[in-house]
C-alpha cells in the first residue's frame, strides 16, 4: 500500500449541495481514506490507497457526478 495525497480541481460545484455530492461519491470508491472538498476553492483533496485507486479514478468519478474535473499538477 501507497498512500498519496492529490489535489483534484473541480469546475462546476455551485452549492453546498454540489460539494456534498462530489463528497459522497468519492468516499464510496475503495482505497479512498479521506476527502475534504472546499466548494470556495473548487478543489477537492484526496487521500487514498494507489494499489486501489488512482487520482485519475477519483477525478473520472468526479466528472461520471456531473462536474469538470482534473487532477492538479504535484
């Protein structure tokens, strides 16, 4: 196990509600430890397992919610 923390930027979050949503999906994804999503910087930050998951997954998920997003450069 590799632990990795990244930074995805996400287009599109609104509201609350948004950042709820885009919260609510990617803690279902397995190897996901935490995320905290920030509606005012229109980012999330994740910290999960990469011999489970990929910031690439997370950020595809992200975008399958409804919202533009990418991983940030590291």
């Amino acid at each position: 196990m590799t632990e990795q923390t990244r930074v995805i930027k996400i287009d599109g979050m609104t509201c609350s509600n948004c950042a709820k949503s885009v919260h609510s999906v990617v803690s279902q994804l397995d190897g996901v430890q935490t995320i905290a999503v920030s509606l005012e910087q229109q980012q999330a930050t994740a910290t999960f397992d990469d011999s489970k998951v990929s910031a690439e997954k997370i950020a595809a998920t992200i975008e399958d919610a409804g919202f533009d997003a990418q991983v940030a450069s590291a």
